[in-house]
C-alpha cells in the first residue's frame, strides 16, 4: 500500500503519477469505462497503466497493460511486471520505453 507519487515532473507536463489506492477505487468506479478486471494503477496524460486483474489471479507475471484511449481494444499487454516496468521507467528516465523493441518479461526471467 502506497500513497502515491508523482514520477520525473517536467515543467511541461508528462509525468507518470502512480496513483494511490484510494484514486486505483474511483477509477475503477467510473461506470463503462474500465473492465472489471482491469486495475488503473498510474496515469500519463489521460493515458494509463493497469493491471490485468485476470493474468494476475491466474499466477502470469506479465499482467501489465498500458491504454491510451477510450477503445477497449486498443488496450495493450506490455508483457510486463511492475517490477520490471519502475526498473524501466527509472533507467528511461520517465520515457515511454513499452514503446521501443523490448525484452519482455519471459525472456528477462529466463536469463537471470
């Protein structure tokens, strides 16, 4: 349990703001806008990062996903863990990483 934080502020805006668990509540109680099993976990711009509730009751250590729209289906497993994503994130400097070639989490565990 947290209480949030506000991750690599620039001036201009664009910061990841991991939410604390009273704001994951009323995200997930906006009513038709997120899954049942999807757990909004931080937010960049009105775009989020979420947690598969499904992949993550079932043991999958890629439960990450990341959405920036309103469309369902646009929504997007990042083959991610969280612990795998902040080491990322830190080490990006606050820069969409999920967006460049990765090594995803299969491959990560593999090799260590």
């Amino acid at each position: 349990m947290h209480n949030g934080a506000v991750l690599f502020k620039p001036w201009f805006g664009g910061e990841m703001e991991l939410f604390h668990l009273a704001e994951v509540e009323n995200k997930r109680g906006i009513v038709g806008y997120f899954l049942d099993h999807w757990y909004p976990i931080a937010g960049q711009n009105g775009h989020f990062l979420m947690i598969d509730g499904e992949k993550a009751n079932r043991g999958e250590k890629d439960y990450l996903m990341w959405w920036d729209s309103s469309i369902v289906d646009d929504a997007k497993h990042l083959n991610l863990n969280f612990e795998i994503w902040i080491d990322r994130f830190i080490v990006a400097q606050g820069s969409m990483f999920w967006y460049w070639p990765l090594y995803n989490v299969h491959h990560y565990y593999r090799n260590r």
